[in-house]
C-alpha cells in the first residue's frame, strides 16, 4: 500500500505539541483542500484521529440534527455502515434500495427526494468498496443541489483518485476520506472537507465533543491552524504529508486514476483468464477494488488461499465484504500494473495449492 519512504516517515522523532511539527500539520490540511478543489475561507478540511468510520461519525453527527433524515443508496456493505452510523447517532437513515451492481441513477434519487420532503441530505458511498461500483457524485450532486437538500459523501476510498471538485458542488457539506486509501498514506487520521458556512450554521449538533466537526474548526479559529485539539498522530499525519509529495510527483490524482485503472485491467482481465468469476460485470467495474465470487469447489477457503498467496509475496483481506462469499483485491496502493501481473500469476499458483480445481463462482 505504501513506498519505503512513507513507512521511513514514521520513524522522525516528532512531539504532537512542538512548533515545528505545525507547519507540517497545517500544511497537509492545505494541501488536501487543494486536492478537493476547496476554495479557502469557503471550505476547510479538518483532521479526526481514527478510522474512516470515525469521520463518516462525524460528518453525519455535525451537519444533520437529532432526528433529521439521510437517504442512503443502498449501494453495498458501506452504505450499510453508513445506515448504521446515522441510526447509533441518533438520526434517522432511509434507505434508499437500488441495483447495487450498477452506478445509481440520479432520476431515481431525485424521486427519492421528490417523493419524500422530509429528507434533508443524502449520504453517498462515492466508490463502494463492498462491490467495487464506483458511484457518480457529480450527477448525484447535482440532482441533490437542484432539490434543495444537501449531501455528505463518503470519499473514503475515492479520494485521491476519482474526482471531487467541492468549489462545483455547494450541497456538499462534507467529502469524508482517510490518509490510508488512495493517497498510499498510513491509517490513523481521517479528514473532512467541509463547508464552513454551513458548519458554523450546524454548531452544537453533534452531541459528542469529540466527533464534532464544529470544535475542530472552532479550535483552528482559535488557536491558529497548526495546532491540534487533541494530541494528534503526529507521525501518521507526518508520513501522509511525505505520501502527498509522491502523490503531486506522480502528477496529481488525474495521474492515480489512470495508474489504478490500468492495475484494475490487469487484474479483472487476469481474473477472467485464470476462470474465477468477478462480482461486478466489465462495464460497471470500478478502478479502487475487484471483488470476486469464491469458486465452486468444495476445496476453496477464504483463509487458505490468503494464507498461500501471501507465502507467495501477495497480501489480500482475509475477509469479503459483498452479500456472498468471496474475495477482494485493491487496486490502489503504490503498485503498478506489473505488480498486478505478478498477483494474478501468484493467484493463479495459489488456487493450484489448495486444490481448487473448479474455479468459476456459485451461481447466484
Ligand atoms: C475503508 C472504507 C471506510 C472506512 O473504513 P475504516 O475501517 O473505518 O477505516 C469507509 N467507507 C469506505 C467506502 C471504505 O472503503
């Protein structure tokens, strides 16, 4: 997932407090605005230690009120975390069922919205890491813009790669991602690219201090924007800033794009070739993650063909995250398509080790 030179970023002797860790601090905040086409004074991108769950937390506690109601595309096992989230926190998710094998239809969410008046945001999965369907935020935000309503977006495992331009999207409240997918960073540290119109309107909402996007903004109000309100992972947030100098040297995210869809050809086209069955068909495959059915026979296990594929160099989840079993291969991280070739020639092998002979997916 990472170059040699972000792991090596870890290991600077950094204190969360001192005044030469800020300017690094603050600057990484500037360098993603940037890259989320925010334009300063109107949009800020705030730092949450966590996972991504954290932020997505975040953003839905933030801008909608207890008891306000998100209408969530039913987009996959994202989404459902989603749904999850915004129910734990006390508002109210609806969702929204669609064909989650193909990118939804902005008419249908416009009668979603047309249909319900009730609803005041909608929550999208950007790229849908459960089925590998990348969804078309544009459009969506679009028809959300048109209705009046605004939007929160799980960029996730989007962000860095597929496009997001919030100077062209003023429903979007907040675009929420982590340093650990498409910018090839380490996990520890989320951000939120937000509106501060709208954040300083939504104050007080959140019902959790620490969640609350609004004390983030308010602290760099404040104090100034390099200093953290609470200890931060200052070493994770100093590797993500050394993964942003690759990230411009590769030629920015349009670059990404075109090296992760050039990894996902490689390895959807080497998985049809080795006879195992993709989850998602050719032309609503998306460039972050191919998932892929597990094969027929009786002999595949999930664990084994991890355990054989990594003996052999290559490192998968030991877990799926589609409605059936299978499994799943990222094609972001600091790989190229060679180093895909190499996988699906490791995957070929590992197959053989554990005796599956029959490798074309239950059908569904
Ligand atoms: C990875 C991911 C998340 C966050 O997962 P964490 O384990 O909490 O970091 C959220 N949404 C999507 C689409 C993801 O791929």
């Amino acid at each position: 997932m990472t170059r040699p030179e972000v792991r090596a970023a870890l290991g600077v002797d950094i204190a969360p407090w001192d005044f030469d860790f800020r300017d690094v601090y603050a600057g990484v905040r500037d360098r993603l605005l940037r890259i989320a086409g925010g334009v300063p004074g109107e949009h800020a991108a705030l730092p949450l230690p966590g996972c991504g769950h954290f932020i997505t937390e975040a953003a839905i506690r933030s801008f909608i009120p207890p008891g306000g109601r998100l209408l969530i595309p039913m987009t996959g096992s994202y989404s459902d975390r989603m749904i999850r989230l915004t129910r734990e926190a006390g508002r109210e998710p609806v969702a929204m069922p669609i064909t989650a094998m193909e990118t939804i239809s902005p008419d249908a969410v416009a009668a979603a919205l047309e249909q319900d008046q009730s609803i005041t945001h909608v929550g999208l999965v950007q790229s849908e890491t459960g089925s590998g369907v990348v969804h078309d935020a544009d459009a969506i935000g679009a028809v959300v813009r048109v209705h009046g309503r605004r939007m929160i977006v799980d960029a996730v495992s989007a962000f860095g790669a597929l496009p997001m331009d919030m100077s062209a999207h003023p429903e979007i409240d907040a675009a929420v991602f982590t340093a650990n997918k498409c910018l090839e960073a380490l996990p520890g540290i989320g951000y939120a690219i937000v509106r501060i119109d709208r954040l300083e309107q939504c104050s007080g909402l959140a019902g959790s201090w620490s969640f609350d996007l609004a004390d983030i903004y308010a602290q760099v109000v404040r104090s100034g924007d390099g200093r953290p309100r609470f200890t931060p992972p200052a070493q994770i947030v100093n590797a993500l800033n050394t993964a942003l100098d690759f990230f411009d040297l590769e030629g920015g995210r349009v670059a990404r794009l075109t090296r992760y869809t050039a990894n996902m050809r490689t390895l959807y086209d080497g998985m049809i070739r080795l006879g195992v069955t993709p989850y998602v068909r050719p032309e609503h495959q998306g460039p972050i993650i191919v998932n892929v059915r597990a094969p027929a026979d009786p002999a595949w296990n999930l664990q084994r063909f991890v355990d054989a594929l990594k003996s052999r160099g290559v490192l998968i989840s030991n877990f799926y995250s589609t409605p059936t079993p299978g499994f799943r291969v990222g094609c972001i991280g600091a790989i190229s398509p060679t180093d895909m070739a190499g996988a699906v020639a490791a995957m070929d092998q590992a197959l053989n080790d554990i005796g599956v002979n029959n490798r074309a997916g239950e059908t569904q």
